[in-house]
C-alpha cells in the first residue's frame, strides 16, 4: 500500500470509469476511512448515503447540472452535513461551520482511502441541494456537502492541474506577509507550487 505523501501526491479527480465494481471490502474501508476523520467535539455531525442503483446515479448526475460522467463510477457516496448534531453543543457557528467542515473532512478522507486501494474519484460540488436530498431520501434540514464519485479509473486517471504559487496565498504571522517557502517533498509538488 502506498503511503500517505504517494497518495496525496497521485490523486487526481477522475471522469471516466470502468464498470468494474467497488467490491464490498474495499467500500468499508473507504466508509471506515471516512469515519475516523476528525470532526468538532468528535460529534461526526455528517451523514454518508451510498449510492449503488444505476438509475439513482443517473438522477444525482443529472441534479449535478448534467455531469453525465457520474453515472459511469459504480459508487457515489453522498456527504451530507447535520447542522443540529453539531448545534447541540456549538451552537449557531456549529450549525453553519463545523458540520459542513465535519464532513468536508470526512469526504477527503474517503477520496485519499480510494485512491490508495486503487480507485479514482470526483469531488462533485455543483449541484441542487434540494433535488439530492430528495433523490436519497433525506431529511430537508441536512446539507449536501460533496457527492464523491468512485469507480476504476479508465486510462490511468485523470490528469495533473496546476497549483498557484504558495507565495500567493501562505502567509507568515499577517495576511499579506509571504511564507518563506523552501521545497523539500517534490513528489507533492505540481507546477506552481
């Protein structure tokens, strides 16, 4: 297995997908992966749907402005934050900010999980909240976050995207004031870091 920097370093967003399915195991541990995320006062105020039915896939495609691509990957996990879990002990903030970091988190955990046990994914953000709640069945007051796609990749993959240069948005001690930054992990680095 791959380790933690190999990962972050090869994990692209994939849009094509084979028909091969995510076998059982494999989809408990990206779920198990998810799950030991960090999340404020450890309240996981986030819930998963998975998504296996061919036809549901094509609706949450469709309810992601037509990102038709979607139905290809056989597993969509649809992240979705629970204000009032977090609420309950933070409050407004809790309910507007730490559950949907909760599951921000718990989301990216998921895509690292799946790219090492060879799986590509998609963060999929552009879609009508209403339209997902109601095509998994969930309640109105939870917030779709993400839906993440996960299949094997076609081809290998996608492809690697530039990054801005860190002098444009680390800072030292004030905003404004550039971080001295001195490459060491090159394998992380795209072009522009």
């Amino acid at each position: 297995m791959p380790d933690i920097f190999d990962v972050m370093a090869e994990r692209r967003s994939v849009r094509r997908y084979s028909s091969e399915d995510v076998s059982e195991e494999d989809l408990n541990v990206i779920l198990e992966a998810a799950c030991s995320a960090p999340s404020a006062g450890n309240l996981q105020a986030y819930e998963i749907v998975v998504v296996r039915d061919r036809r549901r896939r094509i609706e949450l495609a469709r309810a992601s402005l037509n990102q038709m691509f979607m139905a290809q990957a056989p597993v969509h996990l649809v992240f979705l934050a629970y204000p009032r879990r977090s609420a309950s002990i933070y409050g407004r903030r809790g309910a507007r900010l730490y559950s949907l970091q909760d599951a921000t988190i718990a989301a990216a955990f998921a895509m690292l999980a799946a790219h090492a046990l060879g799986y590509g994914t998609c963060w999929v953000g552009a879609f009508h909240d209403e339209e997902v709640l109601r095509i998994v069945g969930a309640p109105d007051d939870r917030i779709p976050v993400a839906i993440i796609t996960v299949g094997k990749p076609i081809g290998g993959g996608g492809h690697t995207t530039p990054r801005m240069g860190m002098e444009l948005f680390v800072f030292e001690e004030v905003h404004g004031r550039p971080f001295r930054h001195i490459p060491v992990m090159r394998k992380l680095l795209r072009p522009g870091c």
